[in-house]
C-alpha cells in the first residue's frame, strides 16, 4: 500500500466516535488514505507515536479578520495563520472585504488572495463582505465568485460603513438562496446603538465600558428576530455569526426546533469573559479597549451559562474565534480611541484576537470527565467538522476519515502535561500586542499540528516549524444545511404560495 506515514498510539475523535486506543491513520500525498490496525508499513514509512493522547482534526476556523484594511495593525496573513497552527487550527476562512464605493467585488477579492498567496502556514479560504449589493454583483459577479471558490458571504446589519437596510438584505437573501451562497449575519440594531451611543456621548459617557452600555441585549434580540424573519420569508439559509445572549439564541433554538436552516455561531469571549473588562484596572483604565468587541461582552455570569447550554445541547453550529486583530499601544490600533487623553469609545477599532487560544479553550471543558462542559466528539463537530460542512469544505476538511486531508492536532498525553498552560501574551504567535485570555489555565495545548500530512507546528521542538507557503487557497463548494431544511412555508403561507412571487 505505501504509506507516507502512519499515526499511531493514539485515541482519534471525530464528531460521532472517540475510537479505541490504537486505532491507526495511513496517510499517503498529504491524504488519510484509511484508518485500521497494524497498517502495513515498509522502511520508508514514517511512524508517528501519539503516545496514547487524543488526536482531533486539524480546527477549522471559520471567522477570522486577517490583513483588513480597518485592522492595519494587528495580522496580517502569516503572523494570523503563524498564530492558528500554534493554536492546532490548519484552515480559517478570512474576508474580503468590499468598500461601499466600489462597483465591482472582483478587484477587492484579487487584492485579498495577493495579500494571502504565499505567505500563509495553514490553508485558507475568503468570505465576501457585501457592502454594495448592486444588481450587476448579484447577477454577474455572485455567480463567478461561486465558481471562484467564494461561496459564502457576510451582511452587516449595524456599523455605518457597512450595514445593509432589510430591503437590501432581502434582495441579498434572494440572490443567495438561488446561488447557493452560505450567508453570514451580523445582527444589532444599528438604530438602538446610535441612539444609546449619541445620547451617552451627550452626557460625557464615552469611557470603553460604555461601549457595553451602548450595544445591550435588546439590539442583538430584535436583529435577530428580524433576521430570522427575514430568511424564514425568504427560505434562505442563513447563520448568525458571533451571538452574545441567550435572548437573542432562544429565537435561534426556536426557529431550529421548526426546522428552519438558522445556524448559529459563539466565540471564547462570549463563554469567558464580562463585561467588568472592559473597565480597564487601576494603572490604565483605557486599558479596556483591548476587550471591546460587538456584540459586546455582557454582564452578568448567567450571560457565560447560557451560551455553554448553547454549546452543549447543539444550538450552535459552529465555534469560531472572530480573531479581530488590532494592537493595543498604537495610535492606529485600539488607541484610536484615547486622543490627546480623551477617551472615545466608539472610535476603537472593535475585537479581540484569539484565532490561537479558540481550540484550546474549548477543549479544555471537553471530555469523558463527569465535570466536563461538551464530550470530545461535540468539541471536535463545533470545532472542525460542522464548520467545514457549513462552507463547502466537506470531504475535505474537518474530520479524521479516508479521503480527507491529513490536518491532525496531537495533543499531550494527560501525563506529560501536568498542570496544564497557563495562556499568556509572551507564548503566542500573533501580531496583537495581548490576548484577552492572559492568565487563564487550559489542561492541554496542541502538541504537534500536522497540514496535509507535513508536521508544521512542534511545540518542543522549534515550534511553528511550517513554512509560510505550505498554506493554499481553498476553492470551497457549496455549503451544507447542517441544521434543519430548506422547502418549509414561512408561518401562516399556504404551500406553494412563495409561487406568485419567487
Ligand atoms: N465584531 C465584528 O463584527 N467584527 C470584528 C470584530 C468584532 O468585534
Ligand atoms: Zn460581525
Ligand atoms: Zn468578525
């Protein structure tokens, strides 16, 4: 058969199994070629000793902002996918992102691929942001970017720059339904938060922990409610990118239990962290900017408890680390916001960066363990498999079967890593000048991450070991409906009703 090698001693997780010890993966041109025991092997063939820890797919990081034009100073694409391997993911998807200016997308996304050719670890795909869904896009572009490989965009329903008004987002909805595009929702209020932040500016409010006050639940419920709506009229698939509250996923679990196809997307900071950050500490208070993010963090641990309910009983699709990448001491980075000693909330360029702390983070709460928060298999479907179905990477990415790219984390056996790791700004690979995680304890880290087969990450051993040009653009096909169906009415429609209009 002729392996170029064959993982052994090891305990593999897919989404369904966690599979006996021992179980072997044959790996033969940077493919699982099949998964056996005592696979044969001849002195060619390189054996790779798990030392009986659990072995997971490579992570497959669906929401990253790498090299945007509004984040100048955080990653670009080699320090952001330098920073993914170290963090065991071996596939993000990145944006490109369109300027309401321009007529045409096509330039905007050649402009991204030569940002990203060459010079990235792990392998990469782009969302289209839609900013200017003119006629001529949607009906000569969306359908070349489809045969392109770009075959998912994202809508923003708030931020001036970019927000899309409902009649713009149904056309949108539409045109994707009938081309077959996976759509992303950025869901707020955009008219509640102007409100609140012209209002709270007006009375001298503008310190970052404002920035909570200014985005609360009620915005992110009533988008997407609204959103919902919207895809349900329009029998469109949608997911909702990065949700905060319970308020807002309870219409989510809602719609999913109908059977609509409503995705749903969490990430580390809304299951760690509160909204008290964002009141800095006594040296710096601005020092809280490095944790405004929208949706904003909320308040109340309650707020934590209800997105890991979310997490373990399914309601989200997909777990992604939104890494929004923007330095912290730097006059265009987060410190856009403090001028002259005057500090200005909304001008602080919004996320956090954490596309390297995203899987370990989460497996740290996955397990077999009576404590743990999701089993293996649901930290692997949250963190790989359902991510790459979502955006046509089946069969391709995300899972440890034959036929799929050989994108392997290997973790430390619980023996070797006593104590676990602590997360701290000085052990990570990004450009960002912090992680909102400092301090934090997580009880493995990826021992070795392996790209198609090649070892890119060792962390024993001259850590990111890769090479910048090892990453390749993934042409995507079209995504899947991972939850619920296409084909329902909408509430109270007579079958076939849709007819007269569609
Ligand atoms: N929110 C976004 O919508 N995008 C980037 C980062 C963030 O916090
Ligand atoms: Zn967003
Ligand atoms: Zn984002």
């Amino acid at each position: 058969m002729g392996f170029d090698s064959i993982v052994t001693n090891g305990v593999i997780v897919t989404a369904t199994e966690v599979l006996s010890l021992g179980i072997e993966i044959g790996i033969k041109d940077g493919k699982i070629s099949c998964l056996g025991t005592s696979l044969p092997r001849d002195n060619d063939t390189e054996i790779i000793d798990a030392k009986g820890a659990y072995i997971t797919p490579g992570g497959v990081d669906t929401h990253v902002h790498f090299a945007q034009d509004n984040s100048p100073t955080g990653d670009d694409f080699t320090t952001g996918s330098r920073s993914a391997i170290a963090g065991g993911t071996t596939t993000v998807i990145a944006f490109a992102s369109q300027l309401r200016a321009e007529e045409s997308v096509l330039p905007c996304v050649a402009e991204y691929h030569t940002r990203a050719k060459d010079l990235s670890y792990c392998d990469y795909g782009f969302h289209l942001i839609l900013t200017n869904p003119s006629p001529t896009i949607m009906t000569k572009e969306m359908p070349q970017l489809m045969e392109d490989g770009i075959t998912s965009i994202k809508l923003y329903m708030t931020y001036e720059p970019m927000k899309l008004g409902d009649a713009q987002v149904l056309d949108v909805l539409m045109a994707s339904r009938a081309l077959g595009f996976t759509t992303m929702v950025h869901a707020e209020n955009s008219d509640i938060i102007s409100l609140i932040t012209d209002r709270l500016e007006s009375a001298g409010h503008s310190s970052p922990y404002f920035h909570a006050i200014s985005r609360p639940q009620i915005a992110e419920n009533e988008a997407t409610y609204r959103i919902i709506s919207l895809a349900e009229l329009t029998d469109t698939p949608i997911l909702i990118v990065h949700m905060s509250s319970e308020v807002a996923m309870k219409h989510v679990r809602k719609a999913q239990t109908r059977m609509l196809p409503i995705h749903a997307e969490t990430c580390p900071q809304y299951l760690f962290l509160l909204s008290d950050r964002l009141r800095g500490n006594d040296q710096d208070t601005f020092s809280g900017a490095k944790c405004v993010c929208s949706p904003p963090l909320r308040h109340d641990p309650k707020d934590l408890e209800a997105m890991w309910t979310g997490i373990a009983n399914g309601t989200f699709t997909t777990f992604s680390s939104d890494h929004a990448p923007s330095t912290y001491d730097n006059p265009g980075g987060k410190k856009k916001g403090l001028v002259n000693g005057v500090m200005r909330y909304r001008d602080i360029p919004n996320g956090v960066p954490g596309v390297e702390t995203r899987v370990p983070l989460l497996f740290n709460h996955a397990g077999p363990e009576k404590d743990a928060r999701l089993s293996l298999p649901r930290f692997v479907q949250l963190t790989s498999t359902d991510p790459a179905k979502l955006y046509g990477l089946d069969g391709v990415k995300g899972s440890i079967a034959p036929g799929y790219d050989a994108d392997l984390v290997i973790w430390y056996p619980e023996s070797e890593l006593a104590g676990g790791v602590e997360i701290s700004q000085k052990m990570l690979h990004h450009g960002v000048d912090y992680t909102p995680f400092e301090s934090m304890n997580v009880k493995n880290w990826p021992r070795w991450t392996y790209l198609r087969g090649k070892k890119i990450w060792d962390r024993d051993n001259g850590g990111v070991i890769g090479d910048m040009s090892d990453g390749k653009f993934l042409k995507r096909g079209k995504g899947k409906v991972v939850v619920g169906r296409m084909g329902n009415e909408a509430t109270g429609m007579l079958p076939g009703e849709r007819d007269y209009w569609r």
